[in-house]
C-alpha cells in the first residue's frame, strides 16, 4: 500500500525534477496557456458520472483521467470518454499524471472527500467536492485553510448554490421585506436508504470489479457485506453522514448564505426510535438514526438577531405557517426551507427553487430591484463557473460555494451529526452492569467553534475528528 504521505513527496520531487514548465496548471495560481481545463475525475459512477458530463458540456473542459474504485460504476464513464486514462488507485493516478492534470473533481463516499481533496491541493490542483465537503469537522476546517494555502480555485458540488433562487431571497431579505429573520425551519424527506439498523452479520463475496480496500480507504477495515454498494453507505457513521450529510448542503445553504451565519454556538437534538421487543429500544451506533430534529443556536452577528435553525429528517415536517393556503405546496413537498422574521415570512425549496414570499400574493405585489449577480444555467453552471474560475486562476472569478463558504458551512452541519452522535453515548450503571445512562441526551451542547470543541460534555469531542485507518491518514 502506498501511503498518502510517501505519495505526496514522491510526487513532489517528481515536480521539483521536472525543468521544462508544462502547457498545464502546476498550481500556485499560475494558469496554463491551454484553453482548455484537463479534469482528472475521483468517482466516475453515480455523482461522479453526472458531475463528469456537466463540466463536460462546459466546453472548456477535457475529462483528461477517470478513477473509480468499482469496474462496473465507471463503465458508462469510461465508454463515453474513451480518450481519459483510467485508474483504479486516486495516489497512482495522481503520482503518475500529476504534471498533466489542471484540476481534480472528487465525487466518491463521504469517508474518503478529505484525503482525495487534500492530495490534490498540496499537488496545487484545482478542486471540486461533492457534498457534503467532509465526513468530520475537523475534515472541513482543514480543507478550507488548505484552499488558501495552496491558491486553489475551489468549489463544493451543492449545485443549488448557483440557482437564482437562493439571490432572489437574498434581495428580499436584504430590502427589509421580511425583518430580522429569528427562526428557520429547514426539513427533508431524507433518508431513502435504511438507517436504524444493525450492521449485517453475514459477510458477501466481494465482486471481482470492486477493490474493496481502496473504496475503505480511510474506514476501518471491515468484511464486505451485500447492498453496502452503491448506496447503503450513506447510513453508516464509518463511510456516509446520514439524512443530514445528504441533503443539509442543499437545504441549509439558502439561510446560511442569505442570514450570513456562521459556526453554531449550540445544538441540541432528539432523535426516533426503533424497538425491537416490547419496552426495548434498539442500540444500533454503527448506524445513523430513522430521524432526528436538531436545534442549531447561531449567535448575533452585525446587530441581526440570534437565530435558531432547526433541522427536520426522516418525514418529519414543521407546522404549516398560517400566511401558507391550505392546499398550497410547502418547499417542494418533501423538502424545504422556511425563514420566520419580524415583519414576515417566506420559503423555498430543495436547491432554493420556488423561492416565496408569505402570503403568496405577496410575490406579485413586491417589487424589489436585482442587486445580485446571477450564474448562467443556474444549478448547470454552477459546473461551468468553477471551469471558468480555474482558467482564470485563483482569485480571479467568484465561485458560488468556495471552500471559505462550504467549509464553515459544511462545519455547522456536521456539528448536528455530533449532537445525533452524542446524543447515543452510553455508560453501564455502576450498579448494574446491563442498564445503561446516556448521558448526551437532554442537555445542550455549547460550541466553542474556532477551537473546535464543546466546552460542556468532553465526550463530544470525540465526533469532532475521528481515527483514519493506517496508510490513509489526512
């Protein structure tokens, strides 16, 4: 196994070596000569194979290298882009073709985004990462100081952050429309795929397509089990985030860009159940919860109010408002987004669409002047927008989630994962060993966000970075 640490220095005396500057970003800002940006892609099924396609009709992008730990996830990929060298190992790849890649788009489980992501930074390439950013707070924090050390263009791939919505509610708080927003309800029909559930006892035959050890990569090792792949991760602590890695980066990204929140200073949550004999409620902590409410506290900021976020999954939905009909659609029926200020209300949907005032009558009657830019193509080119960006070289061209937004977003996300995590902590009685105390439930954790740590309950802090399998470390 190579390690990422050797791979990284064995790459760096390859570019140290090499005299002649190539036709190709080497990284520190410069900008190749070529007009085109040549996309090495870490995920090429699924995501990946939508995210490849998207900068693909960009026009100015060659899907130039294809990773994929899983034959037969990559073969559309692989057959629609038959010029692209294919691999199997994301640190061959890149030790091998370093000098002819421009930029590294990461589109693989959530465990792996951070390691994939920051060996592409410190080899100076531009990078895209799917939501969410990280697996870990602490992932986060250090891609986000990453991208500014290493003058990349970034941008995390929750495309609705270049939708117009999400600026026309903007404009609209901005112009006093709604007031000093003090709550927002945010809600998904999220998790689609099982949670609640133990982990499976019996062990499968791993298909000879899938080098099961790299799709691990940072996860303990484990024996490979049936439905895992291509999904089913998303429910398991050790590779996904739950029902709130999933859809959050969508949903909390209109009130987080348009309130200008930052790190949470509590959160507190409750979570469903699932009982498996009378009277016995099942402990499952390898697996995310059927559902859960977490109540994120951001602190004032600028003269605004506090605000309390509150986060809804598994079905779980917030009181229809009063200014809303009763046959009228709340977000976009299974997802949504409500803000609740002084002077009045309004909503929208999974990526900010459906943007709305409350009443509805209202969107009619308010006239209020664009003041925003907006991205062309919406969602579609929020792709080409970071192709753009990285041709022009950092610093050059706005992104819509750069890794200074989505990292500290992406942050206060994680943080009710930490609470759902916390929340499941148990401890034998002293005085009988088979009854168990949780003592994470029914307090509020206080976060301490530019250190990183919660200041009342230490055991926490253990969610915040977790422990990489060896040879894997970020």
């Amino acid at each position: 196994m190579i390690s990422r640490r050797k791979f990284i220095a064995q790459a760096a005396t390859a570019v140290t070596a090499f005299t002649i500057l190539p036709r190709f970003v080497l990284g520190k800002g410069y900008t190749a000569p070529s007009d085109k940006l040549y996309i090495a892609s870490i995920g090429a099924g699924g995501k990946g194979e939508s995210d490849i396609a998207n900068f693909a009709k960009s026009g100015k992008a060659e899907i130039a290298y294809l990773c994929d730990v899983d034959d037969r996830r990559a073969a559309t990929s692989v057959k629609n882009f038959p010029s692209a060298k294919y691999f199997k190992d994301y640190r061959i790849m890149l030790d091998k073709e370093h000098k002819h890649i421009d930029a590294v788009s990461v589109s693989t489980p959530d465990h792996n985004h951070a390691v994939q992501a920051m060996a592409a930074m410190q080899l100076g390439k531009h990078v895209y990462v799917q939501k969410p950013l990280t697996h870990d707070i602490y992932e986060a924090r250090m891609l986000t100081e990453a991208a500014r050390k290493y003058k990349v263009v970034t941008q995390m791939g929750n495309q609705g952050a270049s939708n117009d919505g999400v600026r026309q509610l903007a404009e609209w708080y901005n112009d006093g429309q709604v007031g000093d927003v003090h709550t927002v309800y945010c809600w998904t029909n999220r998790p689609v795929w099982p949670q609640g559930i133990p982990w499976p006892s019996q062990k499968a035959e791993i298909p000879k397509e899938l080098d099961w050890d790299l799709w691990l990569g940072t996860a303990p090792s484990k024996d490979y089990v049936e439905k895992l792949v291509p999904f089913n991760w998303r429910g398991w602590w050790d590779y996904g985030t739950g029902a709130l890695g999933d859809m959050a980066c969508h949903i909390i990204e209109p009130p987080f860009k348009v309130l200008g929140l930052g790190y949470p200073s509590e959160v507190e949550c409750s979570l469903g159940s699932v009982y498996v004999d009378a009277f016995k409620r099942g402990y499952f902590p390898d697996s995310c919860p059927p559902s859960s409410h977490i109540i994120l506290t951001f602190p004032e900021r600028n003269g605004k109010s506090k605000v309390k976020m509150h986060w809804m999954d598994g079905g779980i939905q917030p009181e229809r408002p009063e200014e809303l009909g009763p046959n009228e659609q709340m977000g976009d029926g299974g997802n949504g987004v409500i803000f609740i200020g002084t002077k009045g209300k309004m909503m929208c949907g999974t990526y900010s669409a459906l943007p709305s005032l409350l009443p509805t009558s209202r969107n009619m009657e308010v006239k209020v002047s664009q003041t925003l830019k907006r991205v062309p193509n919406g969602a579609e080119g929020h792709y080409a927008q970071w192709v753009e960006a990285c041709l022009a070289g950092y610093g050059k061209n706005e992104v819509s989630s750069p890794f200074d937004i989505a990292g500290p977003m992406t942050e206060s996300i994680l943080m009710g994962n930490l609470a759902i995590r916390s929340y499941d902590i148990r401890k034998p009685r002293a005085n009988n060993p088979n009854q168990f105390d949780y003592p994470g439930r029914n307090i509020k954790l206080l976060w301490d966000g530019p250190n990183m740590k919660i200041t009342n309950f230490d055991e926490a802090n253990q969610f915040v970075k977790r422990n990489y399998r060896q040879g894997w470390q970020l």
